[in-house]
C-alpha cells in the first residue's frame, strides 16, 4: 500500500513536468488533467489504508486536506490556461 501511495504521490509532478515540456499548451492542458486523477488515486489509497488499520484518521486528515487543495490548484491553472488559448 505504501507503494502504490508513493507512486500517486510522484505522478503529480511528474505528469506536470511532462506537460510542461510538451509544444503546445492543449498538450500541457491534457497532461494537467491526467495529473488531476492522481490526487484522488493518492486520496482513495489513504482511505483504503485508513479502512484496513494501516493509518488512522489524524494520520492520513493532512494529506487528505494537501491533496484536496492541490486538486483545486491544477482546476484553476487548467481554467486559466484555457482562458489564456482562447484570446
């Protein structure tokens, strides 16, 4: 379990930095949106963890707050970014 949040955690960043990279801004916009599904697969493992007794509720509340707020962040840049293509 410990795994596969580590892995959700790390595909945040590097899903954004992939974008980043790409020549367009629709590819960066793409590559924002695969990185917003990995914030919940982050959430569902704390929860699945939590379920089990792997991690209690004030263990895992931080994260779940951390990636909840991230999810918003990458909603607006996605929305700015949009906004910015269409002038």
């Amino acid at each position: 379990m410990s795994s596969q949040i580590r892995r959700s955690a790390s595909a945040i960043p590097a899903n954004v930095a992939e974008g980043y990279g790409r020549e367009s801004t629709q590819s960066f916009i793409q590559y924002l949106r695969i990185a917003q599904g990995s914030p919940k697969e982050l959430e569902t493992h704390l929860l699945l963890s939590e379920r089990v007794g792997l991690l209690d509720t004030k263990r895992i509340e931080p994260a779940m707050e951390q990636s909840d707020m991230l999810g918003k962040k990458l909603r607006a840049f996605i929305r700015s970014l949009q906004r910015r293509a269409q002038r």
